[in-house]
C-alpha cells in the first residue's frame, strides 16, 4: 500500500530519515494538509484525523472542500498530437474522449 484511504481522500506515506519520523500529505487535492508519527498505525489514525479535520474546517468557514479525481482532466498534447489523436479517433469509430479514456484505462489495468 502506498496510499492510505478514508472518505474518498488518500493519504500519503513517507518517511523522514532526519527526523526519524512517517509524515505525510491528503493527495490530489488543491489544498495543503499535513500529518506525521512515529509508526504506520499512528500515522493512518492521524491521516483520518486529517481528513475530518480538514472537513469540518471547510464546513466551519463555508468552504466547499476539494475533492480528487473529479473525472475530467485536461491535457496539453500539442496541436499535432491533438490532431492526430482525433483523426484515430474517428478512424475506429469513437469520439476523442472515449478514444483516449480506452488508452487510459488499457494501461493502467495492465500495470495494475
């Protein structure tokens, strides 16, 4: 497991040989929200911590808290790329979008 899961959010696992300590970061998300401990367990307890601290605070304030993978991305390809990928596309048939989410999801069940 490189990832810690609570509530929708992941958490990161480091390790800080300096300061002999785990810490780590709520992931993919906009905002910056830290944790840290002296072992794997006490660092997932202080992850989900995180997590509804970090909730309750958006709540607090009236802040819409951020979500990860909201589904859509973009991605700067090139106009050569672009054009390439969309001519493809149309070759076999598919849009743009459900050509390059077929390449996406290939690759990564095939790395899984």
């Amino acid at each position: 497991m490189t990832h810690f899961n609570y509530k929708g959010y992941q958490g990161s696992v480091k390790v800080s040989v300096e300061d002999h300590c785990l810490h780590g970061k709520i992931e993919f998300i906009g905002d910056l929200v830290n944790y840290e401990a002296e072992t794997v367990s006490e660092l997932e307890k202080e992850f989900r911590l995180a997590v509804d601290s970090y909730l309750e605070t958006c709540k607090a304030t009236g802040v819409e808290p951020k979500k990860p993978f909201k589904g859509s991305f973009n991605v700067r390809i090139g106009r050569e790329l672009h054009e390439k990928a969309a001519k493809r596309a149309t070759d076999i048939g598919k849009s743009l979008n459900e050509y390059i989410k077929d390449i996406v999801k290939t690759d990564t069940e095939s790395h899984a």
